[in-house]
C-alpha cells in the first residue's frame, strides 16, 4: 500500500515537472496583438501564473491601460520546485489583483499590486481559484499540458472566453476535438515552432534543448498552438485554392466515402464532396467556407452523414445519393463545358451555387433532394442520433490507422466538406 503511494507520488511529481515551460513575452505579444479589440473593460485571470516569473501577468500588467483593461488576477500554484523562481521561494500560494495605475507613472508598481495568500495550493480546480475564475470574464495563460483536458472542460463549464497556449496533440483528444468540430473553440493565429524557458532541474536533452549565455535552460517544442473561443481574423480568411479535383492524386478510402488529401494547400478547388485532410488544416480552419462532418451508420448498415456545424444528419441512401452525385457531377462537367465556350465565364463557386440551388436538377433529384430535408425535421434527426454509431473513433477524425486506401494505412485526416 504503502509503496503505492510513493510511486504515485513519484509520479505526480513527475508530471508537474514536465509542466513548467515558461511562455515567452514575445510569443504572448505577437498573438495577443490580434485580440486587442476584446479586452476593453474585461476582468483577465491567469490562474497558472506566479505572478514573478509569467510573461501573461508581466504583459498584462504592463499593457492595462493601453488594452483598458477592468482588473488582473493571477494565481500561483504552490511553489513544488524551489529553484524555479528567482525571487527566492515560497511553500505558499499566492494569487494578485491589479486594477491599474494610480500613481500615474503607466508602471505596475509593488504597491499598487495587491498581494494575498491562499489557503489552498492555488490548484486552478480549487474552489478559491474557481471563485476567481467566476469574477473573470477572459482566462489567458499557458496552463499545464498534463492536465489539458480537465483545464479547458473547466473553462467551458464557467463559460469563460479565453487564450490559452496548448500542444497540438491535443485537438486529437476525444474531449477537444469535438470543442472544435462544433465550433465552440478553434485554434489561434499562430501555430508551430515555441521555445520556453525551463526550470534549471531539467534534463538536457539532444535536441530542442539549448542552455544561453546567462545559464538559462531553454527548451522548444515544433507543435504547439493557441486555442480559443475568441473571434479572430485569421478565422475568416478564405483558403485559397488552386487545384482541380482529379481521381488518381485524391484516391478515396476503403472504408470510408470521402477523397484523401494530403496537403492542405492541394485541398481540390472543385471538389464538393467529403474530404479527408491533414490535421494541419485547423490552422486555416475558416467554418464559413468548410464544415467538419462525420460518417454514422446504424444497425442495418444505412450510413449517415453528420454535420458537426448544424447538428443535422443526412441519409447516404448508396444507391441514391450515388445517383444525386453523379447527377451533380454530370452536371458540373456541362456546365464547365458551357463555360470554356462561353465568353462570359462563371466562376465555379457561382455556377456550383446554381447547381445545388437546383437549378440544373432533373426534377427526379429535386424530388429525391426534397425527400431528404423533410427527414432533416427533430423527429427524425433525434431518432437517428440515438440509432447510429461514428464509424471512427472521434467523430470527423480519421485517427492513424482507421483509413485506409488501397489496403493501405493513412494518417490521421479531420474530415471536411466544403459548405455551399
Ligand atoms: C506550462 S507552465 C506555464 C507557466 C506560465 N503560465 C507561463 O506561461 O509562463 C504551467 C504552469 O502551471 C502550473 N501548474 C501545474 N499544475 C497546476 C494546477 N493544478 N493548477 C494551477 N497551476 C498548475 C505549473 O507549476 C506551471 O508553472
């Protein structure tokens, strides 16, 4: 029993070794500087922060005035490494308040930060930390990765706007894909290469490890992103697209009736159907140009397309959908032909829009279309989601090993359908 204990304790120290990755001031002020417009008159908590050595509090701190920020918290989990901070150390967590200058100077000094102590361990789950969380209107920090999960479920259930730095491991996580997929979080503006400072305990390493002139360990990692729940630009850029759909370089999957890309920029400009595409493409994710969808299937075999955006489930009857698309297709190869003769040249994306607005459709599609948003009523929908099952493991992922083209494995694809 005993022994048990120890090694879980072991463990757990493991663990929170493995979180303490300092977030670089520059990394905070080149994605923060994109949200600027949503902080005016906010209450901003970091509740993974002490306060002396988070770049979130020292930034935020500093720029109070200028983003007209209402109040600052920040909380600092118990101090577990002695030699992390450099102002000497402290068994005791602490959490900040700042309000602002009052002496005029635009500088966060001592004494106009308020500086209370805990009587927890400052746990961002604790009910202290929670209360805090309640007065917060946007949560940004760089909490830890081990505890990712439960972090932003956290967030989700104050219904808290927040910012967070997150490895992107984690959108294949069974509890955040579906956050995204639903369009409830997405990821920020920048993605990709981070360095963090680390605590001088850490191990070297071979590689992404480095230690600079001042002695201070450095570590960086290739896949690290933002995620939010904070409107951005980014999020509303088209994907500009250039190549045409063609049957040999997009093969579709064994088991699944969707395309394979696998480049993001090679997501065919033509191609109306279900795609499977690298993970990557959430990084370009704009939900008005794309949707993540997902297969279902029932008892019977019957299979299903699921929305992830509306909520709705289409039937993919094989027989008639199969017809409805190569209806569509046919169509699509007249039109482009009346295009090439025509002067005056539709663009694809307008004459695609007169195709599916039905204007080109036999009325036997009309009727079969017809046929199937009447089922898209509650009814039919409710019935459905309780009878069928996901084909994949995460709804709208294809995770590594699950497709296959040609008898052959394929890596992990979000799937995707362009919205019309
Ligand atoms: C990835 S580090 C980032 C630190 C800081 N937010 C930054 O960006 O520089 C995560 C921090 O969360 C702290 N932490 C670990 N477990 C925690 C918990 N349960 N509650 C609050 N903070 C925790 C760690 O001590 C660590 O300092």
């Amino acid at each position: 029993m005993m022994k048990k204990s120890n090694n879980s304790s072991l463990h757990q120290a493991k663990n929170a070794k493995k979180d303490e990755f300092y977030t670089q001031l520059s990394d905070i002020e080149n994605e923060l500087k994109h949200y600027k417009q949503h902080f005016k008159d906010k209450v901003v908590y970091c509740n993974c922060d002490d306060p002396r050595v988070s770049n979130f509090f020292h930034y935020f701190s500093y720029n109070f005035e200028r983003l007209g920020l209402k109040k600052l918290i920040a909380t600092c989990y118990k101090n577990q490494e002695r030699d992390l901070f450099s102002t000497g150390s402290s068994e005791q967590a602490i959490y900040l308040e700042y309000e602002g200058d009052k002496n005029g100077n635009n500088v966060p000094d001592p004494e106009e930060i308020g500086i209370k102590t805990l009587k927890g361990d400052g746990d961002f789950r604790s009910k202290e930390s929670i209360e805090l969380l309640k007065q917060a209107d946007i949560v940004v920090t760089n909490p830890p990765f081990s505890l990712f999960r439960e972090y932003v479920a956290q967030l989700i259930e104050y219904d808290k706007k927040f910012l967070i730095i997150g490895s992107q491991n984690a959108i294949t996580y069974k509890e955040i894909f579906p956050l995204i997929a639903q369009n409830t979080m997405w990821l920020g503006y920048k993605s990709g290469d981070m360095a963090f400072k680390v605590p001088k305990h850490y191990e070297p390493r071979e590689t992404r490890f480095w230690i600079d002139e001042e002695g201070q360990k450095w570590r960086s990692m290739g896949n690290i992103a933002w995620f939010t729940n904070i409107d951005h630009s980014k999020r509303h850029e088209e994907l500009i697209l250039y190549k045409p759909y063609n049957e040999k370089e997009y093969p579709k999957y064994d088991n699944y009736d969707a395309i394979n890309v696998n480049k993001v920029a090679e997501i065919p400009c033509d191609y109306y159907g279900v795609m499977g595409v690298p993970i990557t493409f959430l990084d370009k994710y704009n939900p008005k140009q794309f949707e993540i969808v997902a297969f279902r299937e029932d008892e019977e075999g019957n299979k299903y397309l699921f929305s992830h955006s509306t909520g709705l489930i289409e039937l993919i009857e094989n027989e008639k959908v199969g017809t409805i698309v190569a209806e569509r297709e046919r169509e699509r190869e007249r039109e482009r032909e009346r295009e090439r003769e025509s002067t005056t040249t539709l663009s694809d994306r307008y004459s695609m829009a007169r195709i599916f607005t039905g204007e080109y459709l036999s009325d036997d599609v009309h009727r079969r279309i017809d046929e199937q948003s009447k089922r898209h009523d509650d009814k039919w929908q409710k019935q459905i989601r309780k009878n069928t099952h996901s084909t994949t493991s995460i709804e709208g992922m294809i995770k590594n090993a699950e497709g296959k083209i040609k008898g052959k494995i394929t890596y992990a694809r979000v799937l995707i359908r362009r919205k019309r």
